[in-house]
C-alpha cells in the first residue's frame, strides 16, 4: 500500500492506493509514482492508476514548505504530524523529480546532505 499525506495546517489529506492480485508493488520490478498537490486536493499515480482525494480544508489551499524534505524516512529528532508509520522505507528508489509549476527538477540521491542506509545507483536485486 501506498500512502500521500498532506497536511497545509488545517489538517491532514490522505490518498492511498492499495494494488490489487497480480499488481502487488513488491515484485522486484520498477514503478513509477507521482504524488500531486494543488490547491483542489491531491492525487497518487502508481503505474498508471489514479487516485484522487479532494481538500476539505478550502481556506488552506499552499504547499509552501520551508522544511527539508526527507524521502523513505525521517531522522527520530524531527517532529512530523503527517505520517502513520515510524518504520523508514525498505525498498528502491531511483529518478526523484520534484516539480512545480512548469519547473521540474530531477535529484541525485548521492548528492543528498544526509544519507542513511542508502547506497546511492544501486538496488540489489531490481530489474533494469
């Protein structure tokens, strides 16, 4: 299951997606999600399948932020109200874009400021 939390202070939004039979997430391959929030809600893309959810909070429409972002997990130290779960993610990343507006951005995890448990272009196991 994949879950895209949002919260813009007046509370959280959830999409989810839960993959069904033979779409099960941890197959060893690659997918591609795409997380997206505008000012109407937010909406999870995994390989293709959507899933939207409309903001209930209408006098709070920004996704102005200016914390870091941390991706698969957070240090214990940082104060969070958005997640559901304390376990980091296990699995593989790769092709991070963040984008806004009609500026995209693609990053390299190897030249992230802080990494642990990483090991930046490689994933053990994945097909290419």
């Amino acid at each position: 299951q994949v879950l895209f939390h949002v919260n813009n202070g007046a509370g959280r939004i959830t999409a989810a997606y839960g993959p069904r039979g033979s779409s099960a997430l941890c197959d060893g391959k690659w997918h591609k999600l795409q997380a997206s929030k505008s000012k109407l809600g937010i909406s999870l893309a995994i390989d293709g399948h959507l899933v939207q959810t409309d903001n209930p909070y209408l006098q709070s429409t920004s996704a102005d932020t200016n914390d870091p972002i941390y991706v698969g997990g957070y240090p214990a130290d940082v104060k969070q109200n958005c997640l559901t779960s304390k376990s980091s993610f296990h699995g593989c990343l790769r092709n991070l874009v963040l984008t806004k507006g009609q500026q995209a951005e693609l990053f390299d995890f190897s030249r992230a400021f802080d990494l642990r448990g990483v090991f930046p272009h490689s994933c053990p196991g994945a097909e290419h």
